[in-house]
C-alpha cells in the first residue's frame, strides 16, 4: 500500500475500546511502578541482567500502550468534534467510577 493511503487510512474507535486501551496503558505503568520498587532504584541497587531486561520490556510495552491510547484519543476526539483533553477525562472518570464501585 503506497504511503499516501497509509495516512489516509483510520480505524474508528469506539469510546469503550478508548477506555480498555487507557486500562491498558495504565496496569503497563503499575507493572513499572512495581518492578522499579521491587527491585529498587537502578542508580542504587545493581540489576541483574534478567531485572535489567524483564524491566526495560516493561517500559517499552507501556510506552507503546500509553502511545496507542493517545493516538486514539486524538482521532476520537477529531471525529466527534471535541477536544482531546475533554475525551481524556471522561475516559478517566469512567474508569475511576469503575473502581470506586469496586471498592464497595
């Protein structure tokens, strides 16, 4: 396909896959958080190279989870006339009123 169709070409979201990519996105980041306190700040503690390896995957899936999800908010946004911004926090409400009720 010529690179004049790929930019042309979009995969319309719906907003509940918008909200299940920013989960998504979001249990990456956890993972992160929690390898980096597992195994302690990498400036003080030396890696193994297992840790060094298994961690940095988890940032590059992250990273690529975190993209996506911008990406698609973007375009959602654009197609139904709203601000990226305005997209986000709605997404993040829904999922914050889902783990509120969670918590009950």
């Amino acid at each position: 396909m010529p690179a004049s169709s790929l930019s042309s070409w979009r995969v319309a979201h719906t907003f509940e896959e918008l909200v299940e990519k920013r989960r998504a996105a979001d249990q990456a980041h956890n993972r992160v958080e929690e390898l980096r306190d597992s195994y302690g700040p990498p400036t003080q503690a030396k890696w193994t190279q297992r840790q060094s390896r298994t961690y940095e995957t988890a940032v590059r899936a992250w990273r690529d989870l975190d993209r996506d999800v911008q990406a698609a908010m973007t375009e959602y946004a654009r197609e139904h006339g709203k601000t990226r911004r305005a997209v986000e926090a709605r997404v993040r409400k829904v999922i914050q009123g889902a783990e509120q009720g969670q918590e009950r």
